[in-house]
C-alpha cells in the first residue's frame, strides 16, 4: 500500500492543483494534501527548490504545466518568461529536494514535455527520450501524461510506468451536453483526422459513435524548414461525402491554429452541417484573431479543448470556445492510485462513452 498522499503543485499549474486538492479533500474529509514547495530564482537566473514540509514516506504527486507562458521570473534585472525548459528544469529540482525520502513519486504532466520531438529524421536531438530517461534515473516511480503527441515514446522507458491518457470521455461528455439536435449515426456525422498522427484517435472515437471517419493528407515541402518542422503545401482529404453531415476534427493540439482552420474550411467548403473541433491542448501560440475571423466565416461552430494547459481569459471569452474541465478526473487519478487500485477503468473509458451515446440516442 503507498505511503500518505502529498501533492506538491509548481506554480504553473496552481489554478488546477489547488482545484484538485479542494477535490480530494472533500472526498477524503481531510484538510489537504499539499505539501508546500517554491523554485526561487538568484539574481543571475539559477534557482533552486525549497519544499517547506516532510515528504518522507510519503506518496508524492507533482503537478506542473510546461506550457504556462504567463509566468515571468527577474534574471539580471530583466523579466523573463518561463518557458518549457523552465518548467522542466523547476519538475528536476523539485525531484532532486525530495532527497530520495518518498515513498513513491508520480508526475502528473499533462503536456508531454518535448512530446512533438519523438524521432529523428537529420542529426537531431531526442529530447522527450532524454527527458524521460531522465526521471527514471532520478527515481520517479510513474509519469501520468495526456494524449501524447506519439505515444510510443513509451518504449523509451519499458520499466518505468507511463499513462498516456486520453480526455476521449470528457470531450463527449462536452458535447453531448452543449448539443441536443445532433444525430449520432454514420449517415449524420463523421470524425474527421486532420492528418496521419491523428487516425488513431478518430478511428478510437468513431467505432464508439458507430460512424465512419474522414482524413486529410498533409502535403510538405521537405526542401525547406520552417518554424523547425517542413511547410505544409496543401491538406487533401480522403474519404466520403461530409454533405449534410455534422464533422467532428480530432488532434492532440492547436498550436498556432493554421492547419487545423484549413482543414476546418475545407469541410465546410465540402458542405458539412457542423463543424467541430475537439483538440486536448489549445496552445494558440498564433494568437486568437484568425479564429475569431474563421468563426465569423463560418468555418467552425465550437472549438473544444481541455484546461490542462494555461489559458487565456481572453480564451476563456470566446463564444467559439468551450473549456472542457479535467479536475475532478485528475483528482479521480491521484486519488485511485493513492489507494494502490487499478486506474484502468479511469484510463480505458471505452465503455461509458458507448454507453453514454446510447443513452443519448434513446433521448435519456
């Protein structure tokens, strides 16, 4: 059986770490479980953790976010975003002052950190290989991570115990709940991959709906690089006739939005009813503004992603968005774990997405 549950919570995921204590707290009535912890910088940038509590015996879960760019630090007088590295560097330092004194150690990391470099193609680094060999090596029992950008990236660390976890339940939850009229059969709908890496997730997604699903071919332009990856020149779609049928798009992140509002466009250009966008991560790092246009377009009806990630209010705002809530599913985690009980139920949801798209056909 594990040791006494402890949280400790970096400060870019203190909005969903405090959310998920106050979770856990109520189940469990108990004040809480967060051990205090701070990474302090020195003047010249370097920076240390100090964790204010024992975490001997204890089971520990640490919570960060990589993707929080809203947290600055003073370095030579001058203020500087934190960036993935930054976290990265903040999740070894809370590691390394646990002192080899816990029970167990889990990181809860919702973004993978360097999960977009998985493998090479020139003489490149594999940084989310590194990453993970490295907290094997400081002593981390397990990493929980979502919707992984390839989860075989697993393969890196056989030995160690890494969850890639898919929000698939939240996200049908979402829209069954925001939408009454949709008519979940393969005449009605489709799921839509935005290109290769996503199938597997729309073909996960539709055999659970009953549909069929749709995919876009990216084309590149290998001569060049731009923005670290090759130019897309253009997105062919394979598959059949989206008329008339409400689309649902499937991928792991918006980044700077681009191909995805293509995709989005075509399909509505393709004569699709509805179009939605389900995406785990919504990073926007292109800014919000061409979203807002392609809404006003008419390109997309709703876009659907988790608050896993940072967001904007600005984001928050939008009549185009909807944030889909992970907290109590994290509590839910941390708390099954803690008990030394099988998160298969939690990480497999298979079966009560089936079951909830039944219930919603029978209009129950």
């Amino acid at each position: 059986m594990p040791g006494k549950l402890g949280i400790i919570v970096l400060e870019s995921a203190a909005n969903i770490g405090g959310r998920v204590d106050k979770i856990l707290s109520s189940w469990r009535e108990e004040d809480h479980f967060l051990i205090p912890a701070e990474c302090p910088r020195f003047a010249s940038g370097e920076g240390k953790c100090v964790i204010r509590d024992s975490v001997r015996d204890r089971d520990v879960y640490i919570l960060l976010d990589v993707c929080n760019t809203s947290i600055t630090y003073q370095m030579f007088g001058e203020s500087n975003r934190m960036s993935p590295d930054d976290h990265y560097q903040d999740l070894k330092r809370v590691i390394a002052a646990c002192n080899g004194k816990a029970d167990r150690i889990t990181v809860i990391m919702p973004f993978l950190y360097e999960g977009r470099q998985h493998r090479k193609t020139t003489r490149e680094s594999l940084d989310c290989a590194v990453m993970l060999r490295e907290l094997e090596n400081m002593g981390v029992h397990s990493i929980l991570t979502f919707d992984a950008h390839d989860p075989r990236v697993q393969n890196v660390v056989p030995l160690l115990g890494l969850e890639n976890i898919s929000p698939a339940l939240q996200f049908t939850q979402a829209l069954l709940t925001e939408y009454e009229d949709l008519t979940l059969d393969s005449d009605h709908m489709m799921f839509i991959a935005p290109d290769e890496g996503a199938t597997e997730r729309v073909v996960f997604m539709a055999s659970l709906f009953g549909v069929n699903i749709g995919m876009f071919y990216k084309r590149r332009d290998y001569t060049k690089i731009v923005n670290g990856s090759n130019p897309v020149i253009a997105h062919d779609f394979c598959g059949s006739s989206v008329e008339g049928k409400d689309v649902i798009v499937v991928d792991d992140m918006i980044a700077s939005g681009g191909s995805m509002l293509d995709t989005a466009r075509q399909l509505k250009e393709m004569g699709a009813r509805k179009v939605f966008i389900f995406s785990t991560f919504g990073l926007f790092t292109g800014g919000l503004k061409k979203f807002d246009e392609a809404y006003q377009d008419g390109w997309f009806d709703r876009v659907f992603t988790t608050n896993l990630v940072y967001q904007k209010n600005e984001l928050k705002e939008r009549p185009w968005y909807f944030s889909v809530n992970m907290d109590r599913y994290i509590a839910a985690l941390i708390d099954t774990l803690n008990r030394g009980e099988t998160i298969h139920h939690l990480t497999k949801p298979a079966g009560k997405i089936r079951e909830m798209v039944e219930m919603y056909k029978h209009g129950k």
